[in-house]
C-alpha cells in the first residue's frame, strides 16, 4: 500500500498542531505567572492581556486544525478500505464523524485511530487493537483537556446565569485553566506524532497491498 493523498492534510495538520502547541504553552506559562502573582498580592493586568492573547491564537489555529484533522482521518481510513485489508471495524465515515457525536466522541475515536495506526504500519488484523502509545497519550491528553473546557464552561454559565451561584475560587480556576493548556499542548502534539506515523507508514507501502492514490 503506497498512498500520496495524505501529504497536504498532514502538512497542514503539523502546521496547525504546532501552532496550538506554542500558543497553548505559552497561555499555561503565562497563566502560571499570573497565579503565582496573584498568591503574592503582585498581580499585573499584562499577565492577563498576555495569556488571553496566547489562548486566542492557539484557538484560532486550533479551529482549522480540526478542519485538517477530520479530511486527514477520512482518507487515511479510506486508504486503508480502498487497499482491501481484511477485518477493519470503522468505515471513513464513522471514524470522522463519531469525533462530533456525543457519547460515541469518548471512545470511538480513540479506537478508530489505534486501529489505523496499527494496520497502517503493518501490523496484522489480530494487533489492530494493540496498544499505540501516541494514539493513547492523544487521547488521554485531549479527554483531559475536553473535560476541564467543559466544567470551565460550566462554571461560568451558572456564573452569569440569574439566581444561580457556585463556589470556584479564582486560583482554582486559573489552574483548572493551566491543566487545560498543557493538555491541550499535548494532545496537539501527540496528535502530529500520530498523524506523521500513519502517514509515513501508508505512503512508504510498509502494508503491501498495491498502489493507489
């Protein structure tokens, strides 16, 4: 199996992704920063201004990277149907979209991606499951990040939401928000790592089953 289509969705996977994993790194230093200040009582509006630049870039890189993300994941699973391998369990369609669906969002992709990585370095049908360590630091690093956008989001909701109120020091929530920048720096970079495996195995033919584009 020898595929090109991959090269410009996974170059522009790598660009985006490391675009998130600067400014998302630079966001969690910064916020750091200001929580440290603020325990001293030595807090600076610029630390805020600072971090909210860094997380307002690594979010505007981080919306077209999911645009390059899911074309990637779709013709990486095709490439794999299209080559004739034997025992796949997701279809192109499923794995990329069961990433926008709810409840299916925690696991099938996850299982999705180890399956392509797997079959997309050779391994046979019996080790489509086995373990990947990128797939799963990805995945890991992403539910981490996902869960702590969720209850942020949570928070502030019931804050400007009339007659309902809840109990979130400020420090707790500026590292709530420092956990979610590493995780979502590292889940950025998990991610390319995978996508340069897969892409390397699927266009390097390492599964020999033809040729085709």
């Amino acid at each position: 199996m020898k595929a090109d289509n991959l090269r410009i969705p996974a170059l522009a996977v790598t660009i985006f992704g490391w675009v998130v994993v600067v400014a998302t790194g630079i966001a969690a230093f910064f916020n750091a920063v200001w929580l440290v200040a603020y325990t001293q009582l030595a807090e600076s509006p610029w630390m805020a201004v600072t971090s909210g630049f860094a997380a307002a870039i690594g979010w505007l890189a981080f919306l077209p990277s999911i645009i390059a993300v899911l074309v990637w994941i779709y013709l990486a699973h095709s490439n794999l149907h299209k080559a004739g391998l034997n025992g796949l369990n997701y279809a192109p369609a499923w794995a990329t979209l069961s990433i926008l669906v709810p409840i299916a969002n925690l696991f099938v992709p996850f299982r999705a991606m180890r399956e392509l990585a797997n079959r997309s370095t050779g391994e046979p049908e019996e080790l489509a499951e086995a373990d990947v360590q990128d797939v799963f630091s990805w995945w890991g690093c992403w539910l981490g990040s996902m869960l702590i956008g969720t209850f942020l989001a949570y928070t502030t909701l019931v804050e400007v939401t009339p007659g309902l109120y809840i109990t979130t020091p400020f420090w707790g929530t500026l590292v709530l928000v420092i956990c979610g920048n590493l995780l979502t720096s590292g889940a950025a970079f998990f991610l390319i790592r995978t996508v340069k495996m897969v892409t390397v195995g699927q266009k390097e033919g390492v599964t020999d089953l033809g040729t085709f584009e």
